[in-house]
C-alpha cells in the first residue's frame, strides 16, 4: 500500500461526492449528515508515465504502480470530541491515516443544506479544528498524567517526555494544532507515536461551484489549498475517456481533480518515488526523501533489507537515455550502491540480498 488519507469535514460540504470522483466507487451519497458511518475505503492507483516506460525497456509481463488508499470518513459535527454526532468513531478512523484531506464548502444551493445555515469557510474550518484539538487535549492529559507519575520516580527520560506533553498541551490549549510546535528531531521521534490528530498533514479542498467562488477561497487559511468542483467532477467521470477530454477542453479545465490531489498529497507528505522491475513486473514505490537504500528494499520485502548486500541503481532519465540495461551499464550510468545511498525520485533499483 502507498499511503493513506482521510476525507473529513462538515456533514453535506461534498465528500462523499469527491470520494466518487476519486476512486470511481459509489458510495452512498445523501443530504443527511450521517449517511456515511463507516468510512468508505476505496484504493486509487497513482499514474505515472515512468512506470509504462520501464516497463517497456524491462520487458515486463505487468506494471503496479503505487496506490492512494482513501477513507471517506462520515462528515463531524460540533461536540464530536464529546461522541456527538457519532464523533468518537469518526475521530478514530482519522487516527489511522498518514494526512487529512479537509473538504470545505464553498459553493452555494438551495437542495443541499448547510449544517449552520450559511456558506462560511473560515467558521467552518474552525469548527472541525476545534474539535480534533479538544480531542487531542484528552490524549494529552492522559499521557501526561502518567508520565508525570512515573517521572516522580526521578528517570530525566520521563521528565523530558513530560516537558514536551506540556508544550503540545500548552499550543493545544491556546487552539493551535500540534504540527505547529517546534520540535527537535529526537523530540518529533517520540511524539510521532502518539495518536494526536493535529499532528497529522492537512491538504485543505475547496469545494467549489463552476464560477471557482474566489471570494470564499480568500477565507481558507492555515494550510496548503487546492480548488476542486465535485459536482462537475463527477459529470465528468460519467464520461467516456474522449469525451471527458473533450469537455474539460471546452471548459478551460487543465487538470483532473484527482491530478491535483495526488500531486498535492504527495508535496504534503514529501513523499518521492523508486521503481523496481523484473520480467515478472515493475513496480512504483513511495518514500520520503533521504531513505537509506537498505530500507527502500524493505518497502518491498523485509527479506531484502534483512539480507541486503548491495544494489544496482540507474535513474529513470539515464535508463530512458541509454534505452536498455546493457547500454546503461557500457555508459557508465548504472551503478551499484551499498545500504547508505539515498534513494532519488526516479531511481529504478535492483537489490542483490541474502536469505
């Protein structure tokens, strides 16, 4: 699996709806806040030409790229952190994703009801964070009381963890997220762990009529933003392929709304990716950069970074330049490389490995 997102925001702002478009599966879409109890899951393949062309040159029987895994999570309500409106089960399942996909309404309509009766972006967005902080405020007091007890005992390792619990408390309790608070690394490696919400990535969507609402986008502040509109979106997948084309072209849309979530998700999580292939497949890989090569071998099996000995990289450039493996190594441009190398965006890497 690639990664994971979270599809949250207030109940009929168009979720479900951007779900569809997204992973092309039909979930249930209504105009009643709760429609949606379990979290619709649906898995997107990521394009990316790279892959077709290795696949080319490799010879391989199949190409897999890697995949966006996307839970549509049943809109929350004010008092979420409290159970209302279900909240305690919606904000467990946005505890296991890698980063939150923040759907805002922005368009108006008079069939779709907005849950406090008026189209207000910044009011909104507010909302939804004030409860993932009141959530978050309930993890860290009950870490904190127990680390406090057992840094009474005098180890610094616990008096530590307590003085970072109180910062995140502390940022918390003046309403900012805990991704805001400035860590050291060794202090980001034990937070990482805790199941706090505001530590997640958010990728902030406007939901958006046909006229692009530039008034209401102006009010969306706090994170990265894209503009997608759902509705016509979602006539559009309805399409066949030409067509689908054809119309965008005839509207001045240049990018599919899933295009621009793929490519913003992947600048929020800072993720770059590597290939591996074979006769059998070549296959896409996410990491995040600076990745040892050894444990970009273990993304594909932990066999291979348990008995990693060394492996042959050549960057896809330099493979679709040369125009086979053979010529690559007479050019000089495949090398081999032991666990310390950094994978690259766009490395194609063969492991060589020990059971």
């Amino acid at each position: 699996m690639g990664f994971t997102l979270g599809i949250i925001g207030l109940p009929n702002v168009g979720k479900s709806t951007l779900f569809n478009v997204l992973s092309k599966a039909k979930a249930e879409v209504s105009n009643y806040p709760f429609c949606t109890i379990k979290p619709n899951i649906g898995v997107v393949e990521v394009p990316d030409e790279r892959l077709r062309q290795i696949q080319k040159i490799a010879g391989s029987a199949k190409a897999i790229p890697t995949v966006i895994e996307f839970y549509d999570i049943a809109g929350l309500v004010k008092g979420a952190h409290r159970g209302e409106g279900l909240g305690n089960q919606f904000l467990s399942h946005i505890r296991e994703v890698n980063a939150i996909i923040h759907v805002v309404r922005c368009f108006q309509s008079q069939e779709i009801a907005h849950v406090s009766g008026e189209i207000d972006p910044a009011k909104d967005i507010e909302t939804i964070n004030i409860e993932l902080i009141l959530a978050d405020l309930s993890t860290i007091d009950k870490y904190l009381g127990e680390v406090r007890i057992k840094a009474r005992a005098g180890e610094k390792k616990f008096l530590k963890e307590a003085e970072i619990l109180q910062r995140l408390r502390d940022a918390l309790d003046q309403g900012r997220p805990a991704r805001t608070v400035n860590l050291a690394i060794n202090e980001k490696d034990f937070i990482k762990n805790l199941p706090l919400l505001t530590l997640k990535p958010v990728l902030f969507v406007a939901n958006v009529d046909e006229s692009g609402n530039k008034e209401q986008l102006q009010k969306i502040k706090g994170g990265e933003l894209i503009s997608i509109c759902a509705k016509l979106e979602a006539e559009i997948a309805e399409l066949s392929p030409d067509d689908a084309q054809d119309y965008r072209e005839e509207l001045g849309i240049r990018d599919r709304g899933l295009g621009k979530l793929i490519k913003a998700s992947y600048e929020l999580l800072d993720l770059i990716t590597f290939f591996t292939a074979n006769k059998k497949e070549c296959r896409a890989w996410t990491v995040t950069p600076g990745t040892p090569l050894s444990r970009a071998a273990g993304k594909v099996h932990s066999d291979m970074e348990r008995g990693f000995i060394a492996a042959d990289v050549i960057h896809y450039n330099n493979l679709i330049e040369a125009g086979s493996y053979a010529k690559a190594r007479e050019g000089g441009v495949l090398h081999t490389e032991g666990k310390g190398y950094l994978v690259q965006d766009g490395d194609l890497i063969l492991v060589k490995f020990v059971v």
